[in-house]
C-alpha cells in the first residue's frame, strides 16, 4: 500500500483525513479538540459555537434529578457524531442507529475502537444500549503504511458496550506522531551540509587545555582574596598592593640577613683633635698672628675654632674661620720649621676633594682627592682672590658642587683628608708635610 502524506507537508506521514473535505493531514494540521478531525481551512469555515447562558432555578421548581451513575460513566461514541462523511447536525433524541459491518482484518493487529472516526469513510455506528455488545470498529490505519502505527498494549482490554477509549486513543496517536517525526528526520539528514575540510595545520595546532587548571586555580584563588576585602572593609586592589609591599619588604629584609657583613677595611686610623688657644703657643708670633686675623675679618670670616692634632708634627696650630655663604674656609697655621704664622684658603667639594691656596712655598700639585697651589707672595686679599677664581674654573670645568661650611663639617673633612693622605704615602701620621698634604 502506498504511503499517504500531509497535504501541507509533503515530508510527513497524514495521520487522518479531514471531517469537511477529506484530505489527508498530519497530527499537526488536524485539530481534535471540536470533536471532529477537522483542518484549518474548514475550521475557518466553522460557526462558533455560542455559550449558553446559565439558567437560575425558580424557588417553586423541584430540584433537579442527578443523573444515573451508568449514563455519566461511559461515552457513547453515537454522542460524540464523530462520523466522517456525515454533516455535523445536533443529535435528536430517538433517531435510529445503524450498525456498520466489519472491515476485514488487516495484515497487523487494528486498535478495536475508533471513537472520533478519525480514519473512517462511514459514519460511526450506534447502537441501543439493549443490543449485544458492539462489532469491532474498522481499521483506522487501512489507508497508511503498516510501519506508521503501532499495536495497542497488549494489557489493555477491548471497550464493549459504547464506552470511549480515550487511552487507545492516544497511544495511536502517539505512535503515529512518532513515525511522522523519525520520517522527518531522515529527510533532513539528507540535506545535512558535509562537514568542513580538515587541514592538517589544524591537526599540528598547540593544544592549550593545561591553561584551564591554572585559570580555574586563580579565578578560585581571587575570589577568595575578594571576599577577604570585603570583610576588611577595603577595595581589593588596595589590600593586593599592600600584600605585594609587605612580601617585598619581607624578602629583601631576609636577603640581607642572610648574607654576611663584608669587611671595607680592617681598621680606620683615628685622628685625634684638641682644643687649644693661640696663648698656650710658646712660639707663636702674636703680632703677625693678630694682623692677619684682621685681614680675614675685613673679608667676612669669623672664627669657628682653635686647635691642634697631635698626631701631626708638632707644635701646630689651627685658627679656623669661615664664611658660610660660599662654603668657604680659613686657616691661619703655624707650621713646623716656620718663623712666623701662615694663612690659607679651603673650598671642600661634594664629592670629597679637598681644594687649597696656601701662602707658603709648596710645588702646585692635583691628586683624585686634593688640589692645592702655593702663592707665597700673596696679602691675605689677593691670596683670597685667587682661591675664588679656581673654585669658579672647577666648578664650571668638572661641575662639582661645593659642600656647605660649618665647624662639624670642616673638622669630618679634615680627618678624612689626612686618612687619605697617609694611606695614599703609607707613612705614619708624625711625618705628614704640610707641603705635600695641603
């Protein structure tokens, strides 16, 4: 037998024929909620049907009657006039009922009922409630293919005397839906695209799934340090910055502690520097010594301290003044193996080099640390200016910069100046010449 399909979709199998026109339609184009299988195009065509409107009870009238048990329980299939090639008339009481003969028996098992006479081109069959029990229905699948339908269950039991079968009914239709939609999808397998070609770069592709553990890993990881922010109180990439500062701190901290002290020098030789007034100078000349104290004081230097060191040779005298403002020293020294007192002029510099203008006989010298020049023959004033031009060439030269004057510093400058000079000759402190260090 032919297979029949729906009249709208020509890929799916019809389930029944319309109540009105008689085409074949699937499930989907059927609607069985009217009573009748009828399409959309004649359910347009359909009144609607009215309402009634509920009837008050008078108080006189008795009440009414409950109907019978038996006549609620069962449907007869006459009620429902679900025969297909009849016209859809209201039922009148009394009207005969005809018994349809029965349709051969097809090759599978049939369902026994057809209560909405879905498949049927007779009318459905009526018959008294004295009658004997009702002849099996027609096949209701005699016009489809056998692979459409399935059996019924075999526990269920055949519906005698008019009663409706409604879970017949819908394990058929059931059955016949799930045969319409596995025949769709085969025919939309076959429209299926091929699959896009595979390129063998493609099958050489750096895989990078081992990223997923460790994204899961820091999103989870992060989660949590956000919810320990907002327990604190505090925006998460504040209280991240201040973790990062403290593991820093924490590692460099541990770092140094771990690495041993390394020794600069094995000992540092002490520079020892006493108090001392120009009185206490046996040989000092005191009127020499006085006029040149005046000299200086007529350029802007005052005096800071008087002193000697006895680790240099001795006697010595220092009578230190300065003028702040240009970083400028002062000295008026009685050197050793000299008559009368000597003045000169130090600019100390930034980075540790030690400038002089002296007023003594000495060979002009410019070492890494000390650059020193001799003008014997100089007053006070001259030798003053003289200074003053090199600290400008050496400045504009090198740029250098020169280190504030304060008593503190000149006495740090001058040990550091004479550690470097008896390292640098190797000889002990009592041979320094003031020529060769100043």
């Amino acid at each position: 037998m032919a297979e029949v399909f729906c009249t709208h979709h020509p890929d799916i199998g019809a389930v029944g024929k319309c109540a009105k026109c008689g085409k074949p339609f699937c499930l989907e184009c059927l609607d069985l909620e009217t009573g009748k299988p009828l399409c959309q195009n004649c359910m347009m065509d359909k009144p609607a049907m009215a309402v009634p409107e509920p009837s008050v009870p008078t108080p006189s009238a008795p009440p009414a009657e409950a109907p019978k048990a038996s006549e609620e329980t069962f449907i007869s299939i006459d009620d429902l006039n679900m025969a297909v090639n009849e016209p859809f008339t209201n039922k009148k009481e009394g009207s005969a009922k005809v018994n349809l003969p029965s349709a051969p028996t097809p090759a599978f098992k049939p369902p026994v009922d057809d209560p909405l006479g879905l498949f049927s081109d007779a009318p459905a069959s009526v018959k008294p409630a004295h009658e004997s029990p009702k002849p099996a229905a027609p096949n209701p699948f005699a016009d489809l293919p056998s692979g459409h339908a399935a059996p019924a269950h075999p526990s269920e039991k055949q519906n005698h005397g008019g009663q409706f079968d409604l879970a017949g009914m819908m394990n058929t239709l059931e059955a016949a839906e799930q045969a319409a939609h596995q025949g769709s999808k085969v025919e939309s397998s076959r429209n299926l695209r091929p699959l896009d070609k595979v390129f063998i770069k493609d099958l050489h592709a750096v895989k990078r799934a081992w990223l997923d553990p460790i994204r899961s890993l820091t999103g989870a990881m992060w989660l949590k340090f956000e919810l320990l922010a907002a327990r604190l109180r505090v925006p998460g990439y504040l209280l991240a910055a201040i973790i990062f500062a403290l593991l820093v701190f924490g590692i460099t901290f541990g770092l140094q502690q771990a690495q041993p002290p390394v020794a600069i020098v094995s000992s540092v030789p002490s520079i020892h520097i006493m108090p001392m007034e120009a009185s206490q100078v046996s040989d000092l000349d005191i009127t020499a010594f006085t006029d040149i104290q005046n000299h200086l004081g007529g350029l802007g230097f005052t005096q800071a301290l008087q002193m000697t060191v006895p680790q240099l040779p001795s006697p010595n005298f220092f009578d230190v003044g300065l003028k702040p403002d240009e970083g400028t020293y002062d000295e008026i020294l009685k050197i050793p193996n000299q008559i009368g007192p000597r003045v000169s002029f130090v600019t100390v510099f930034t980075n540790g080099v030690w400038y002089s203008t002296n007023g003594w006989s000495g060979t002009n010298q410019q070492l890494d640390y000390l650059v020193s020049e001799f003008y014997p023959s100089q007053t006070p004033e001259q030798l003053y200016d003289q200074h003053m031009q090199g600290v400008q060439k050496l400045k504009s030269a090198n740029d250098w910069q020169v280190q504030r004057a304060s008593q503190n510093r000149y006495v740090a400058a001058l040990s550091d100046h004479l550690r470097w000079f008896l390292t640098l000759k190797n000889i002990p402190s009592y041979q320094a010449d003031f020529a060769l260090w100043h």
